[in-house]
C-alpha cells in the first residue's frame, strides 16, 4: 500500500524505510547526500533524483523505473539487479558501480560515466549510450541489442557473449575490447576503431564495418557473412577459419594480414574452405578496390535529367538482374559522374553495354566494348587457362544484351535539354584497382572560348578519336591480370 505519494522532505525517506515502508514514487529527492546509505528493495518509480549522491549505496533490487537520474553519482553503489527502465541517466557517474543482472531497458545514460563498472548479464535493450565512457566495464553475457552506442568510450571493456544485435557502435572506440562469442548481427560498426580487439567465434552477420580500423583485431572463426566493409583496414588482423559466405571482398586494407583458411559454405559448416598456403596469397584473395562502371557526363545533371535516367535504370533493373542498384552521383556544375559498383568483374562489359544506353554516344560506346572483348579473345595464346576462363565467362555475360535493349522506352525528353547529348566518358576499374578508358567522345573536356567571349566546343575529329579511344591489346592483358579470379 502506498502511503507516500509526494514525498517532499528527503529526511522522511529513510525514518519511513526503516519503518518497513518501500514504496516512494514519484517522490522529489533532488540533490540528496545519501551517500552509502541502505534503501535495497525500495521503489522510487518515477523519482526525480537529478544530481543526487548515493556514492557506495546499497541499492540492489531497488526499482527507479522513468525515474530521473541525470549527473546523479552513483559511482561503486551495489545496484545489482535493479530497474532503470526508461530512466533518465545522462552524464550520471556510475564509475565502478555493481550493475550485474540490472534492467536498464530504453534507459538514458548519454555521456554517462560507467569506467569499471560490473554490468554483467545485465540488460540494455535499445538503451542510450551514446558518447558513455564504458573504459574497462564488464558487460559480459550483457544484452544491448538495438542498443545507441555511437562514439562511446569501450576500450578494455568485456563484451565476451553479449548480445550487440543491432545496436549502432559507429564512430566507437573499442580498442582491445573484448567481444569474442558476441552477437553483432546487424550491428552498425562503421568507423569504428577496433584495433587489437578480440572478436574470436564473434557473429557479425549483415554487420557494417564501413572504414572501420581492425589492425591487430582477432577475428578467428567469426562469422562476417553478408558485412559490408569496403573501407576497412584488417592490416596484421587474424582471419583465419572466419565465415564469409556472400561477403564482398573488395576495397580492404590486408597487409600483413594473418588468414590459414576461410570457410566460404552457406551454412558455415565447412564444405566449401578456401585455403591459403603463405601470407602473400591471403592479402590477394581480399582485393584492394570493388570493381565499377564510371560514366562521366560533360554536363550537369537537371531534375528533368534524374528523372529519365533513374526511369530507364528501373526498366532496365526489372529486365536484366545485372543492374542490383541505382549508381552513385557526383554533381557538379560542369560535369556529372555516374559510378556503378559490382561483385565481378567478368560483369564489367556486361554491365557498361546496359549502362550507356540512355546517352547519344551509346552507340559508339557499344562498338568499343564488343571491340574490347574480340581484343580479350584474340589473346587466347598469350592467356593461362584461367585467363581463358575469365574470358568466356565475360563473353557469355556480354553477348546475351547485344541488340535485346531496344524494348525498353524512354521518357519523352524535354527537345531543349542537352544531358544526355553531351560528350561522354567511359571508364572500367579493376579489383586491383587499375582503371582503363573504354570510351571517350573527342569533345570530351574541351571547350573553346572564342573572341566575343562565347565558350563552344570543339569539334573534335571524332574517328580518330574513336580509335584512340580502343583499349589495345598490351593494355587488355594487364588490365585482366588485374581481376580478382587470378
């Protein structure tokens, strides 16, 4: 029964709780000293305890529930197995306090202080962290799925079998953080740092790890199916018999990097292993660039402009499952580049024959790459069987589009628009990051200011450049020497 309702005079509290009562919501106990005081078991739902001291209280089961908690200081207070769900605790001070088994669900503790603080087995169900200095906290066997972690403090933390799922860590330091069983699926890892991390038998599924910093991290037998992390840097990391079924391997950094074997099956039971025999052959199975179609438009790309473009990439992506997604744009006022990222590169030619289509130039483009791909195929002597291989599947990926675009309409285009006339550019990258022209228009970049100050372009001797344009035969071979596959 609740016989304290508004409580107003902070002496009352402990006369009543020595008295048996436990109930105190919502009572007003701001700024109160209650440092190593008793109050185990008690209910302060809905409280308002902003900037109170319980320094080295024995709070354990005790319920703060909605309450507010803000700069509170709880440092070494036994709040073990306590309810803080949905309270308010930013910038508190729990600096070595005894969370273990606490329900901190939807709580607030945003620039909170919980340096070596025992949070074990306790719950942090999409709970605010962000910025929160956790240096050397315990959050073992601890769930924080869907939890906001974004640049918070964790370095020499244990994170051994907590569950991570979901939660954003972007931008967090966990430097020698110890996260080996973790569950991160799903987790947001993008510009971490996680230098000399453990994150042996870790599961980080469909996890993004964007330009995050892994040197010296311990990765063995941890599960990377489906991550995204173009950008980040294994250099000297441990990746041996890690899962990376459907994984991208492409735009790593992996010197030095440290990898007997990959486990590539679906189901990461091993059927399919990837074996390495030195050092030298591991940093090559990861490539340092993702292979791309650049188109580069000598004019700005106008609303008008988008809308057709994005049109005739939606047709064509319903039709030909080659096209997975929209290409990226960089605008400025005098050109507009076009970048189209894939997984392999034996889809380079496929993918530019489908991409050009929009463009006047369209035509032109599409006799260099069947050019290119004769010019691969004219090689046959000078290539090694997998060379060869390389080869054949590019022209089976290619040959099927020749002439099969013309169903596809376009938007009817506004008769004073230029975009999709101008001159154009085409470039192919490889994995190892080695870019050729495959098409140039010969007005491309040009422009000619005449004496009345009126720029133009300029003519440009079009066959000429054409043919200048040709990828040759020296040239094609050291280009596909560069492809992943070899």
């Amino acid at each position: 029964m609740e016989t304290t309702q508004q409580v107003m005079d902070c002496d009352r509290v402990p006369l009543l709780y020595a008295d048996g009562e436990r109930t105190f919501h919502k009572s007003h106990l701001r700024g109160v000293r209650w440092q190593g005081r008793q109050f185990s078991g008690a209910d302060f739902k809905g409280s308002d305890f902003t900037k109170a001291q319980l320094q080295q209280a024995q709070l354990c089961k005790t319920n703060f529930s909605s309450s507010q908690l803000a700069q509170a200081r709880l440092s070494e207070a036994q709040l073990a197995k306590s309810w803080f769900k949905r309270a308010d605790l930013q910038r508190a001070q729990l600096n070595s306090a005894n969370l273990q088994e606490a329900q901190m669900k939807q709580a607030c503790l945003a620039w909170a202080q919980l340096e070596g603080a025992d949070c074990r087995k306790a719950s942090l169900i999409a709970t605010n962290l962000e910025h929160a200095n956790l240096k050397g906290a315990d959050f073992s066997q601890a769930v924080l799925s869907g939890a906001d972690l974004r640049f918070a403090e964790m370095q020499n933390s244990n994170f051994q079998r907590a569950n991570l799922s979901g939660a954003n860590l972007s931008g967090a330091n966990l430097r020698w953080v110890d996260l080996s069983g973790a569950n991160l699926r799903w987790a947001d890892l993008s510009n971490a740092k996680l230098s000399g991390a453990s994150l042996m038998g870790a599961d980080l599924s469909n996890a993004i790890l964007t330009n995050a910093s892994l040197v010296h991290s311990d990765m063995t037998q941890a599960s990377l199916s489906r991550v995204h992390w173009v950008g980040a840097d294994l250099s000297q990391a441990t990746l041996t018999g890690a899962k990376l079924y459907e994984t991208p391997r492409f735009g790593l950094k992996t010197e030095a990097l440290i990898c007997e074997w990959v486990d590539l099956s679906p189901g990461g039971d091993r059927a399919q292993v990837q074996r390495f025999t030195n050092s030298q052959q591991a940093q090559q199975f990861f490539r340092p660039a993702r292979p791309r179609v650049q188109l580069t438009i000598d004019s700005a790309l106008e609303h008008y402009d988008h809308f057709v473009l994005a049109s005739f990439y939606h047709q064509v992506a319903r039709k030909y499952p080659l096209l997975k997604r929209p290409p990226s744009l960089e605008i400025d006022q005098r050109r507009t580049t076009l970048n189209f990222v894939l997984e392999k590169e034996t889809d380079l030619l496929a993918l530019a024959y489908l991409v050009v289509n929009p463009f006047k130039e369209a035509k032109n483009a599409h006799y260099n790459i069947k050019k290119l791909l004769e010019t691969l195929q004219a090689l046959t002597a000078k290539l090694t069987v997998a060379e060869q291989k390389v080869v054949e599947q590019t022209s089976q990926q290619l040959q099927p589009l020749i002439g099969e675009l013309k169903p596809i309409k376009m938007p009817n285009r506004n008769p004073s628009q230029s975009f999709f006339e101008a001159p154009m550019q085409v470039m192919l990258q490889n994995s190892s990051g080695e870019m050729v022209t495959l098409h140039q228009h010969p007005q491309f970049g040009k422009r000619i200011v005449n004496i009345s100050g009126t720029i133009t372009r300029s003519a440009g001797l079009p066959s000429e450049a054409r043919r200048a344009s040709r990828i040759r035969g020296e040239e094609a071979l050291g280009f596909l020497q560069g492809f992943y596959p070899l």
